[in-house]
C-alpha cells in the first residue's frame, strides 16, 4: 500500500500558531473523549473501539506488550479532546482561519487525490504526562454509514475488508502541534501494517496531513511527571491563568497540576473529499445508501468464501469479534 501523505513544517505563521494555544486557554475546560452512540443489533456488549482497544491492552504501543492492568491502560488512553468547528458551526472563537486554511484545502486535493474538499470538523486533543493513544485507523464513513448510525469498529471493519469501496466518503485528516509537546510523537505505518513504522515530532507549528482511516497510527508516551495519576471517565483538564493546568476527577478534586510544558495538544481537522458534483451529490442526497443488512450479509458472504464462516450466523457479539479479528490487521499482531 501506498500512503500519501504530506508535511507541513513550519504549518502557519508564528502569530497564527500562538494563537491556537490562546484558544485552548479561552476554552478554559477539557473534557475525557467519551464513547458515542450505541451498537444496535450488533455486538451491543462491546465498546466502540474494541478492534484498538482489545489489540492495545495485549501489544501496547509498540506491538512488545503492554505491562499495564486493564484499568491503567484505559487511563493512559483517556485524553482530553473539545471540538473548535463542526460543520459551519464554529464553537471555539478564533479558529475560522484554520477551518478553512487555504494550504490545508490545497494540499487535502493534493495527498488525496479529490477535486472537492469540504471542511467537516476541527478538534482539539490534549493529553497529560504518561498519557498515550493505541495504535489503531480512524472511523471512516461511508454513504449511508457513518458514525450517528453504525458502531465504529464496524465502520472500520467494513474499511479493511475492502468490500465497500464503492460507497466510501474519503476523509482527508490534518493532525497538527502546538506548545511545547514533551514527547508524543505520532507514530504510523504510512506504508502500511507490515511495512516500517514512523515517527513525527510534534514539534510546535508543524502538521501532517494523511489518510488516517487507512493508515493504522498512534501517540507515543508523553513524557511522565510524577505518579501516573487517575484519570476517570468524567475527568476534567481546567487553564487556571498562568500557565497553569489543572487536573480533575470526576467530583472536582485536583489530581495533578501541570503547565503548557507539560502537555501534548494537537489539533485535528477532517474533511470530506470528492472526486466530483456527482459524487458529492450523490452523497448528500441519499440515493445510493447502504443499510445494515446490506452490510452483515455482505459481510456474512465474505466469510463463508473465505471458509471462516460456516452454518448458522453466530449472535452479535460473537459475530462482532468474528468480523474484527478477521479483517482487522494491526501492525503489532502481525509483528508478533
Ligand atoms: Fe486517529
């Protein structure tokens, strides 16, 4: 496989960087990435991610173990994320000029090939000392199939199956870095699972832009500050003014105390990519949509041509972890 991928170093001017940390601060609290919507008719027992999750807690980071309990592993994976734009809905003041960053639309129709580029959403990512994101490929979506409806391990299921490239909706990723970042580089596979791994600093104001619903990828360790502290679900990161962060348990106590020097903060942004007006309209109007039984029984086909499947369906879960292990190739199981 052939990644393309390109970038950015430096990303945007010194005063525009700067002005990215501004935001975070004017955004005052981060919150835990918590999962979203429900798993409906399939797998309805299992996490959203299990396909990253499940890999991670048995090959780590660097496909050499994971000598953390489950409790800790899910901690150190617990970061902070607050989105900036959704749509044509800027949420954090500030950030218009990156949504739609002329370099960022043209070298979106550049890396991946699409005429068409249409900015869907920014966010924002900060993780703490001891902190680190599981190797895994992002949600992608496809016509009919996106996230508000589908679980996401099935959504990159279907990606890696390779079954419905036909309704796949490309999505162009830009990751970029901001501060100080001890740490953290972004670690990826950009020519694939079984090829060489690599590693980008994240360094202030530079940016990758890649297809990170094909490219499996994640975030090196940050660099630990003291004892690893809980880090529960309902989790708080507050700027308490002068350089001062402060984290937070679900009920408000302080764990931890950190400064911008300390912190890894990143900002992604995504955007749907088109070949064409056909393409995109297609898309937007609805008339060439997948449904879900579509999907399980083209699934279902593919598994009893390739001979893994045979008799009766098995009930969700099982077919849920029958799909994944299947399809879903990580790096570190293949290395092992
Ligand atoms: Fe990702």
């Amino acid at each position: 496989m052939q990644a393309r991928y390109k970038a950015m170093q430096p990303f945007m001017t010194p005063e525009e960087a700067d002005q990215m940390l501004r935001i975070a601060e004017a955004r005052r609290v981060f919150r835990t990435y918590a999962d979203e919507a429900l798993n409906e008719g399939i797998g309805e027992d299992l996490p959203q991610r299990f396909d990253a999750a499940f890999n991670y807690i048995q090959h780590g980071i660097d496909g050499h173990g994971n000598s953390d309990d489950v409790t800790t592993a899910s901690q150190r994976t617990n970061y902070f994320r607050e989105t900036y734009a959704y749509a044509d809905d800027i949420e954090a003041p500030g950030i218009e000029s990156f949504f739609s960053h002329p370099d960022l639309l043209s070298v979106a129709r550049e890396v991946m090939d699409r005429s068409i580029v249409v900015p869907a959403i920014v966010y924002a990512n900060i993780l703490t000392p001891g902190q680190e994101l599981a190797i895994h490929t992002d949600v992608p979506e496809f016509r009919g199939a996106d996230r508000k409806k589908m679980p996401q391990w099935l959504l990159v299921t279907m990606l890696h199956s390779g079954l419905f490239n036909d309704y796949r909706v490309p999505i162009a990723t830009c990751v970029s870095w901001f501060g100080a970042n001890p740490g953290g580089a972004f670690t990826y596979y950009p020519l694939g699972p079984t090829a060489a791994r690599e590693s980008m600093a994240a360094t202030h104001n530079t940016a990758l832009l890649i297809d990170t619903d094909s490219v499996f990828h994640g975030v090196e360790r940050v660099t630990p500050k003291g004892l690893f502290p809980t880090i529960d679900k309902g989790a708080t990161l507050s700027f308490e003014g002068e350089d001062q962060w402060s984290l937070a348990s679900a009920q408000g106590d302080e764990v931890a105390r950190y400064s911008w020097t300390d912190l890894r903060y990143s900002i992604s942004w995504k955007a749907y990519c088109f070949r064409n007006e056909a393409e995109r309209a297609k898309w937007a109007d609805r008339s060439d949509d997948l449904t879900l039984d579509f999907i399980l029984d083209t699934l279902d086909t593919d598994l009893r041509v390739r001979g893994v499947l045979t008799g009766e369906r098995p009930e969700p879960t099982a077919f849920a972890r029958l799909l994944v292990n299947e399809y879903i190739r990580f790096p570190a199981a293949i290395a092992a």
